[in-house]
C-alpha cells in the first residue's frame, strides 16, 4: 500500500475529487494547508502599497490506495490539478506498512 499526498490549488479540488471518484476511490482526507515553493509566494499591490502573501492557501489531499493503483492516481490527480500556472502543487508517494479500520478492525487492503 501506498499514501498519496497531493498539496494543490484549492480551486482544483473539486476536480480531483471527482476524478479520483471516477477512478473508484471513495475515500479521501482534505485538509487546508498554507506554504510555498519556488516561486516564494506573490506580490500585490492594495491602495497604492505593495506587499509580498509568502504563504499562499494550498489543499492537501490524502489517500491510501493499493501498489498497482499508484500511478494511475498520480496521473488521474496530476491531470485533474494541473493548470501549467507556477504553483499547482506537488504529489508525494510513500509506503504504508499498515492499515487498520476501526470500526471493524479489518487489517491491509481490506481496510482500504
């Protein structure tokens, strides 16, 4: 098992989450989330003054989805987030040693 977190532009969420629905995958986390990149955040001008938002407003949306299923999510996200716009986000895969569903106490992919 693999743990997708992808940190995106919040107007893609509805996007992603729909696309990932298609895909099969109910289960999702959404969280707000503020950082940066390498653009280090915008400057704006507001009644004559400039000033510099260093931490802009950010989704991240987590899921846990079986080994074979990993790529075909990044894509179904990446292709879902991408606006080709500097910031669209970063998707971060990493193992998942265990997963258990507290309600049942079902353990591995049947927790999924």
């Amino acid at each position: 098992m693999k743990k997708i977190e992808a940190i995106i532009r919040p107007e893609a969420l509805e996007d992603v989450k729909e696309a990932l629905s298609l895909m099969g995958h109910a289960g999702l986390t959404v969280i707000e989330v503020k950082g940066h990149g390498v653009q280090k955040g915008i400057t704006q001008q507001w009644r004559g003054q400039e000033y510099t938002i260093d931490l802009l407003p950010k989704v991240m949306v987590w899921l846990v989805v079986s080994e074979h299923e990993v790529r075909d999510a990044v894509d179904v996200i990446i292709k879902a987030a991408q606006s080709g716009r500097i910031g669209d986000g970063k998707v971060f895969v990493s193992p998942v040693e265990d997963v258990y569903r507290v309600r049942t106490g079902e353990r591995g992919a049947d927790a999924i």
